[in-house]
C-alpha cells in the first residue's frame, strides 16, 4: 500500500493515531523499529538538526524536501511533514508540495502565519489574512498528484485573535477542501474539547513538553475528540540532554565510562542501522 494510502487510513481510523516527531534518518529507523505506524517531520526539530537553530524560518525550502527524502529512503511508514507557510506566496506553495510529493512524503501540512513565521509555541506570531490561507489551500490542493496524500491545514490564529477566530479559521479551511485541521496552542483541556466539537473534521492534537497546551495522553485527547497527536520535539529535546550529558562527563573526567548503560554499545548500533542486511547484500554481488 501507497504511504500516502497508509497515513490516510490512520487518521481516518476509529483509534487515534500517536505520531512520535522524528529529526533525522536514525530517529525514524529508531521509531519504526519500536512500533510507530506513522512519523511526524516537524520544523523546529528539522531546524535544530540540520542548523543548530531555532524554528524562526531559517530552514529553506530545498534543505527541508532534501531532509525529508533523506527520511522517507529508509522507512517503509508513512511521514507527514512540516510545509511551514509554503515558503512564501501561492507560487511557492506550489513548488513546495511538487517538492514534498517528489521526496515521498506521506501527508504535509501549511500554516497561516506570516512569513518569516515562529515556532507555534513562541510569542509574537502573526497570521494572513483567511482568504489568504484559502487561496494557498487551494493552490497546494489542485498541485498535488496523488489524492492520498492528505493536506492539512495550520492555523495560529488563537494567539493573536482567540480561539472564536481559529475555529472560523478552520471551518473555513475545511470548507475549502483540507483534509485535515490543525488549531496550534489551545491552552485548557475545554478549549480543546471545544475546538473538536465546532470543526467537523479529523483534528491534530500538538504535544510540546513545556508548550502552552497541556500534556494529555492519547487516550484523554482521543476522547476530546482529536484523530492523531504528535510529539514533535520530544525526541530531538531527549536526545540533546544525553549528548549534553554524555559529553559533560568527558569534560569533566577525561573518559565515557560510567555512561554505557544510557547508550548503544558499537555492536548494538551496528544492528540498530542493519549493518548486517547492507553486508549481506553487498556480498551477493560481490565477484567469486
């Protein structure tokens, strides 16, 4: 089955779908060898991996369909991508979903916040006008090749003008023919349930540890009404503090040991990329 087909029927399933945010080739192979069905390439955690900076649109188009090619070559599960605003104007909406579709993403999503945009959780942040935001839907609907490929539509308005103007926001976008709605950063549990009963429409649910909506699990957002939830930096945050810490003790002592039982040893990283699989294969075209 297409990828795009397989994220589809997820989030079109009765159970909520539980998108682990991944940042690079490893962390995907990491996620789909634990048991996710589907990956979530989000842009703060694509920023921080390939620059080292914050998500404040620094990451260019062709850095962020390059990443996710990189991504989508080594998992056979589905991953919706972070298309931010789409990089600029109608025009570039355009290019941005021939270029996510060409790098096999499994779903993307784009935002109606002015460009440069911010981080969803972040102060500051503001949006275009709806109409606006509508003509980019439509733009990136009528693009896309494979009508499985889900599109989902972001709106920010809740921080600058409340949630009222979100939900019109995401009524509007529906209308429009996105497949999926994203309100970014509600701040109580009832304005979540709210939300889920105003938009007639599978919904995202973001969970950023020290973000601005609470932390729920999967079940209690299931049951506010939302299809998926992502963890978009979870990962990427986790594994900073282990470098931080890893290399903070060679500082200070001269030496790793004492840390091998928070990582992989050579051999069991060795299995974790299958260097076994790419040997063998190697070895079945090798000359007698």
């Amino acid at each position: 089955m297409k990828k795009t087909a397989q994220l589809k029927n997820l989030v079109f399933a009765k159970e909520i779908l539980v998108m682990p945010g991944i940042y690079d080739g490893l962390s995907a192979v990491i996620a789909e060898k634990i048991g996710f069905k589907a990956l979530c390439l989000g842009g703060y955690a694509a920023s921080a991996s390939l620059l080292g900076k914050p998500d404040i649109s620094l990451l260019t188009l062709t850095e962020m369909a390059n990443h996710l090619r990189n991504i989508t070559e080594v998992t056979d599960i589905p991953v919706l991508a972070d298309g931010d605003t789409g990089y600029g104007s109608i025009l570039n909406v355009i290019r941005t979903v021939r270029e996510f579709e060409k790098a096999g993403a499994g779903g993307l999503f784009i935002e109606d916040q002015v460009f440069p945009k911010r981080c969803g959780h972040m102060e500051g942040k503001q949006v275009i006008p709806a109409e606006d935001m509508v003509s980019k839907l439509k733009a990136a609907l009528d693009t896309r090749i494979d009508e499985d490929m889900i599109i989902m539509a972001r709106t920010d308005a809740y921080a600058v003008y409340g949630l009222d103007e979100a939900i019109r926001r995401a009524n509007l976008y529906r209308e429009a023919g996105a497949d999926m709605i994203f309100i970014e950063a509600p701040t109580t549990s009832d304005e979540m349930k709210r939300l889920n009963q105003a938009v007639s429409a599978p919904s995202l649910a973001n969970m950023v540890e020290g973000g601005k909506t609470p932390l729920r699990t999967a079940k209690e957002l299931e049951d506010m009404g939302y299809s998926v939830a992502v963890f978009p930096v979870s990962a990427i945050c986790a594994a900073a503090k282990s470098v931080w810490n890893l290399l903070k003790l060679l500082s200070e002592t001269g030496t790793t040991q004492g840390y091998g039982e928070s990582m992989f040893c050579f051999d069991e990283f060795n299995e974790l990329v299958n260097l076994r699989g790419y040997r063998k294969t190697e070895s079945g075209y090798a000359a007698p």
